[in-house]
C-alpha cells in the first residue's frame, strides 16, 4: 500500500510546486522519498519471482528524481507530482521493454512495453511484427490481457503505410505503431490497498509476453 502521507505529499505539491514550500516541507519529502524506495524494492521483488530477467535489478535502476528537466519545456514547475517506477532489464535508457508504474492522485496508471523507439530499434521491431505477427496477436488476443488492457495502444501511429511494407500485410495496423506499449488505469483506492504492490505486479505480468515478443526483436533472439 501507499501511506496517506505519501498521497497527500504529492496532492499539496501539486498545488504548490514551487521550492520555496519545496524546502519548508523537506521532512515531508524525505519521509516520501524513504517509501518511494522501499516501494521500489517490493516491485522489484514482486516482477522477479515471475520475470528472472529482472533479478539485478537494483532501487537505483527504477526510481526517478523528483526533479524535473524544465531547459526546453514551457512548464517550468521545478517538481514532479507522481510516484514513478520503470522497471527493466534495459533500466532507464529504455534499451528493452518492461513495466512502469505511475501513481498521480486522479491520474494513476500502469503500463509496459517499449515506448517511442528510436528508429533503428523500431525497425527490428516491425520485421519481427511483419514475419511473426501471429505470435503477437496470440498474445492479444489472451483472455486476461483484454480484460486488463484490452489491446496495445493505438494513438501513437502512422495514418500511411510504413516505407518497405504493402498495406495488403495482414498485421499491417500493428505495423503502423511507432510505440509499443499497453495501458491500464490505477484506481486511487486500490493504492491503499495493502496488497497493492502484489496485485498491480500480478496485472503487469500479464505483460510479460508482450515484452518477450518485443525484446526478441531488440536483442536478436530466436
């Protein structure tokens, strides 16, 4: 579970994302930063047991300061207002697909796969798609991946066909994706839930496959 400090840490920087109550709250934050950790860990440990590939996976590897880049962004609130956890075998270069977590007040999700490749690695990807795409629809086409998720997400995608590919390709609107990846919504009252960790785990294992389809791609497996 998610302490109700922790929440509420992140409701009132949200409405005060200045370093002024920044600095005056940092008892606050540093408590806030100790669960982020500790959470971390238990994610960690819970994706493991299931997903081996994930067991050097340290804290460090995970969690993201609470800072935010703001050189070329219009918003220029100094402070990130989620709790984030991107979680892979690739860690935060984002080399491999994996699992994240993004716990926000109103707007939590979870989510996995590979988003906003770059180019090369999009490429391999699409010719996994374009000789083995009934792999990947089998994978979709699971009972509890449509219950949790529904279908990969479609909004990031080419309205024209993919230089090299015909339109007749049969995973042709597969292949139109230029990101990878599958969604789920976070209910805030689930974050309270005190085997929080254990079942939102349980739902992003059910990505698991989807990220070994994808992985094979990146990394040249058979």
């Amino acid at each position: 579970m998610i302490s109700k400090d922790s929440i509420q840490f992140l409701v009132d920087l949200k409405k005060n994302n200045n370093r002024e109550w920044f600095l005056a709250n940092k008892k606050r934050y540093e408590a806030y930063k100790k669960e982020y950790y500790e959470l971390a860990q238990q994610f960690i440990d819970a994706l493991a047991q299931q997903d081996p590939a994930l067991g050097a996976i340290q804290v460090k590897d995970v969690v993201f300061r609470i800072n935010r880049d703001i050189r070329f962004s219009k918003d220029k609130s100094p402070y990130k207002t989620n709790m984030a956890f991107w979680i892979s075998p690739g860690n935060k270069n984002w080399t491999q697909s994996g699992y994240y977590v993004h716990v926000e007040p109103g707007a939590g999700f979870i989510a996995g796969g590979f988003h906003n490749p770059e180019a090369e690695d999009l490429k391999k990807i699409r010719k996994e798609i374009a000789f083995f795409h009934e792999d990947l629809e089998a994978i979709l086409a699971d009972k509890k991946f449509k219950e949790i998720y529904g279908d990969m997400d479609r909004e990031n995608a080419l309205i024209t066909v993919p230089k090299g590919y015909e339109k007749e390709h049969p995973a042709i609107e597969l292949l139109k994706l230029k990101s990878f990846t599958a969604t789920a919504k976070i209910d805030d009252k689930s974050l309270s839930d005190k085997d929080f960790v254990k079942k939102t785990a349980e739902k992003l294992l059910v990505l698991k496959p989807m990220g070994e389809f994808l992985n094979r791609a990146l990394l040249g497996e058979d």
